[in-house]
C-alpha cells in the first residue's frame, strides 16, 4: 500500500478503532441480557460503524491510492491494522464488555471535542458528527458502569475484576505515535496531554461513583499502533472478512 501521510495515518487509526469495536458489538446482538440492552448496544455499534466508514474513507482519499472504505475494512490483515489493543479484547460477559466500552468512551468524548476545532476541515466535519453519537455513548457506559458497581456484591466483583483485567491496555490511549507530533503542531489534533487529563478526570469519578478502585499497576501494553496485536484480532477479522476474501469484489 502506498505511505501514508500522517494525517492518513491517523485517520487510519481512528477508524480502526471504531470498525474493531464495532465488530466486537454488534456480536451481542440477540445474546445481551436484557432488550434494550440489546438495541443500545447495537445502535451504539452501528454509530461506531459510521464514524468508521467516515473515518476510513476520509483516509483512502488522502492517497494516491483507489483504496475506499470497503476496501480498509476487508482488504487488509492483521499488521494493517493500527487499531488499540484494548477494542479487540474479547467481549466475555456483560461487564467486560461494558467496561471495555466506558474506557473507550471516556476516550472518544475529549477527543472528538477536540478534534471539532481542528484546522483540517475534513476531520473537523467528521468530529462534529461523531461527538453528538460518543455523548451518548460515555452516558450509556456510565450509567450501567455505576449501576452495577454499586449493585450487588456479585455485580461489584465483576466489574472490579473487569477492570483490572482491561485496565494494562489504557495507556496506549495516550501514547503517540511519530506521525501525531507534526498533526498537533499544525493544529490539526489536540495535544495528547490534554485528552489524558480529561479521561483522567473522567475516569477517575466515573471509578469512584461505582464504588470500584482503580489498579495500582500503571496500564503498560501497547503495539496496536504499530499493527502488533493481541492474539484476539486475528480471528475477529477472520470473522468480518470472510465473505470478501471468499467472494472478492462482489457487492450487493
């Protein structure tokens, strides 16, 4: 594929994110444990799809490739991928699936708010679209993230346990990559620092309110970025890509 400019890079990045977390969604569907549960999280699924499809579009344009969304999506493997490792971890049950998803939130929030201002016009369109849909979305995690953590004694153990276990992935948020730099420089994206203390705020109330502690253990895997994943990407992809790789360059 051809090199990317830092600002394809990054829109890459974002929409990755967005399509691997929406694929990890979208497989609750007719499995979560209650029916509006079920439509929330498959609405908030299909949201995440569209800012993907946005994203990785407005990436392909910026080559000098014929790459579109489609292609991204299902033309690429594994090492293609710059998503964060934290998206691909599997779903489990219901509370790692949900404290998977107000980690993220947390994130998107600030960083879509950000990213509003940015000084590249098509980043900013898309930003402007996608901070009314993650709004909702921080609601949603949180609402059910102290609910449960302040629920029973079982509920408070699953999420503290899911917590902990998805809590090493986090600081790949905020670590950046070469290509980011120069973005920021030109006000194109907000500074990391920035979005860090805002999710840092976020998160830490959020943590509080449900009556859960947050690890001592500072988050410390990353690599998504750089396309070296976790050994849960490969099959989800296998999963989304199947009918493309089987029957390729069909369309409905």
């Amino acid at each position: 594929m051809t090199a990317l400019t830092p600002l394809a890079f990054y829109t890459r990045h974002l929409g990755d994110n967005s399509l691997v977390l929406s694929q990890r969604l979208c497989a609750w569907c007719g499995f979560a444990p209650e029916l509006e549960i079920d439509l929330a999280l498959a609405n908030i699924g299909l949201d995440l799809l569209g800012q993907a499809r946005n994203l990785l579009a407005y990436s392909a344009s910026l080559t000098d490739s014929a790459l579109d969304e489609d292609a991204l999506a299902y033309g690429r493997d594994e090492r293609q991928f710059t998503n964060l490792l934290l998206v691909e971890q599997p779903n489990g049950d219901f509370s790692d699936t949900l404290m998977r998803q107000y980690l993220m939130d947390a994130w998107h929030l600030p960083l879509y708010q950000g990213l509003v201002a940015s000084s590249d016009p098509g980043l900013a369109a898309i930003a402007a679209k996608a901070v009314k849909e993650v709004r909702y979305h921080l609601r949603f995690s949180r609402g059910w993230l102290v609910r449960l953590g302040n629920g029973t004694a079982l509920s408070n153990q699953k999420m503290q346990q899911a917590l902990d276990r998805l809590w090493r992935f986090s600081g790949e948020m905020f670590s950046s990559a070469p290509e980011e730099q120069a973005l920021v420089d030109q006000g194109v994206i907000p500074a990391t620092q920035h979005i860090e203390a805002q999710w840092q705020q976020e998160v830490r109330q959020g943590i509080a309110d449900a009556g859960l502690v947050l690890p001592d253990s500072a988050p410390y895997r990353t690599g998504g970025k750089q396309g070296l994943h976790t050994e849960h990407l490969g099959p989800l992809l296998a999963e989304m890509q199947y009918l493309q790789r089987v029957y390729p360059g069909q369309q409905w």
